[in-house]
C-alpha cells in the first residue's frame, strides 16, 4: 500500500565503492527537488543501530559527485544480523520519523535490508553499489567501472616491468563470487589468462598453455587471477606451482587489493549512481517499496529486491568464450 513519504534516510552499507557519494548527491538532491527532508545515517547499519544521522540538505552534497569513498562512512555490521539490532535501528527510524530507507550497497547489505523490510512492513529501496558487479537484475553495479580501470592501469603498468625481465606475472584482482573484475580487467589489459570463480580452467591445462606461447616467442605474460577463483587455490599457491611446472619463467605475485575500491569515480560510474539514485527516490514517491534500482539494456529500471539477492549473476559465456580467442 502506498504510504505518504515526507522523511527519507539513505546510508551506504558494505564494502564502498567509487561512485557511492554521487549516489548519496543524487538521493538529497533529488529528495529536495521533490520537497522532502532526507538524512542521512553514518556507518551503514552500525549508524542506524545507534541513531547516528543527521538531516542533509542540498548544499551538504556539494564537491562530492568527484569523490571516491562515501561521506557517510560504511561498515559491515554484525550487530544487524541478530533481531535485537535490527529492532533497535527500526526504533530509531520511528524516533527521527523517517518514513523510507535507501540502501547504497551490495548483495550481503540486500540481504539485511530485505529481512528488515519484512520484519517491520518498512518501505526500502536499494541502489547496487559494489565493485564485484555481482548483483543480479542489473548490467552494472556502481563503482564497477572506475575499479575495473584502476585494476587494468596497474596491468598495463605491470606489462611494462613484466616484459622489460621477460616474467610471468599473477596479478590478483578482488571478486569474491564473481569474476567480472578479472574478466573485464583481464581483457583490456590483455592479459594472457583470466582464472574467475565461474569456471573451473585448470591449473594443468594453464601450465600446457603458457608452455605453448612461450614456444611461440612470447617472452612474458600475465595472468589475471580472481580473488574467489574456482579451484580454491590462492595467488601465490597457483604461481608456485606454475613455476614448479614450467622452468622457463621467473614468476612474480602481485596484488592489487583496495587500491581498486578508492579513486575518483569514472564518468560512467558518476553517470550510473546520479541515474539509479533519483530513480530510488521516484520509486519510493510512486510506492514501489521492497525493490531496487538497476540499468538494463540502457535504460534505467526497478525491480524487486527479491530477485536482486536470489538470482545468481556472473561472467557471460560469451566472454568466457572469447578469452583464449584473444591470447592466441
Ligand atoms: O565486496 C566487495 C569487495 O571489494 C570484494 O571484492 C572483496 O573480496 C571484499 O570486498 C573485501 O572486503 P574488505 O574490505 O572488508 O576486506
């Protein structure tokens, strides 16, 4: 049932993501225009569980649409997981009378705010924020773009030192469950393999390969690696073992790490979270509660939280396809 909304609070949740504070630009500003007061809540859920907001204006969002990290602060909460902490953050949205939540952030911050939602009938709306691009419903999560080319800069840079000394490089990239930074990533800086959670390459077939394009004169390569990559084995552990197997390289690790979460956010992400996050507002003005934004074939949806948290999304066979096409 469609209820009136003059209060609205936004907070981001999760890890952050470059594009979260043009989110957070969007959901004021867009909330001003339509004549409603919107707060916002520090520390994600940690801040709503102790009342930590405060009211935002318009003019509060100024120089941020350029910024990575998120101005509310973030956090993983455990706290939110037990039903004690979850019924504390509903006193204190009745307290401040706040009539709606927007959410700016992944899957596991979903799946709170979905529990949340029904445990109180609260209306909730989530914007898809977080760099692993893992959230199902939508063609890109905010934050994505700019972390994928920050992880093929640092590619492009390692291509450098890597065929200076002729080595092998395994250069890890962050995607727990999905494998679209590595992909994506992987392929623009030509990399000449990208192991990802959503199969399984093996590690022998590997070792077969780089031994065929060192034969054919490639005198370095590099190796793209997921976080979460299929065969469970870690960075160094898959290195090692190439190394054992395949003399000719000297084999070098590198991390990439959190240096893909921060940055200024690309055009694309700045574009994408001012778009998802005036459509967050719009929907919950509408009476769409218990849903999120998304971008879908070029257009600007919303859909229902259920599936943003139960559908599995990861790398399209299509361009698991075209992987060995490339390095060829
Ligand atoms: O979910 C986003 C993400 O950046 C993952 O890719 C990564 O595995 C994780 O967060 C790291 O989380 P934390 O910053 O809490 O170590």
């Amino acid at each position: 049932m469609k209820k009136r909304i003059q209060n609205i609070a936004v907070m981001t949740s999760g890890g952050d993501a470059p594009g979260m504070n043009a989110a957070i630009r969007a959901v004021v500003r867009s909330g001003v225009y339509y004549n409603k007061d919107v707060f916002g809540i520090y520390r994600g859920y940690e801040g709503l569980i102790e009342g930590d907001m405060e009211r935002y204006s318009a003019r509060m969002v100024s120089n941020i649409i350029n910024r990575g990290g998120t101005i509310l602060k973030t956090a993983r909460s455990e706290e939110f997981r037990t039903v004690e902490g979850r019924k504390k953050a509903y006193e204190n949205l009745v307290k401040n009378n706040i009539d709606a939540l927007v959410v700016i952030g992944g899957d596991g911050s979903f799946r709170g705010m979905k529990v949340f939602a029904e445990e109180f009938d609260f209306p909730v709306i989530g914007i898809p924020a977080t760099i692993d691009n893992d959230i199902s419903g939508t063609d890109y999560t905010i934050g994505f773009d700019t972390a994928a080319n920050t992880a093929m800069d640092a590619i492009d840079k390692i291509r450098d030192t890597a065929s200076s000394h002729n080595r092998l490089f395994f250069i890890e990239v962050m995607g727990r469950d999905a494998g679209f930074l590595a992909t994506y990533a992987g392929l623009a800086g030509g990399a000449e393999d990208i192991l990802i959670p959503e199969k399984d390459r093996g590690i022998d077939s590997l070792v077969n390969s780089l031994r065929r394009s060192k034969r054919s004169g490639k005198t370095s390569s590099m190796v793209v690696v997921a976080e979460g990559e299929k065969s469970g084995k870690n960075v160094f552990e898959i290195a090692r073992y190439v190394e054992e197997n395949l003399k000719e390289y000297e084999v070098r690790v590198v991390i990439i790490g959190h240096i893909q979460r921060g940055g200024c956010p690309s055009v694309f992400d700045r574009v994408l979270a001012s778009r998802l996050g005036i459509k967050a507002v719009e929907a919950l003005l509408d009476g769409q509660y218990n849903m999120v934004t998304g971008f879908k074939s070029n257009h600007v949806i919303v859909y229902p939280l259920e599936q943003a948290i139960t559908d599995q999304k990861g790398v399209s066979q299509e361009l698991i396809r075209i992987i060995p096409i490339l390095t060829t």
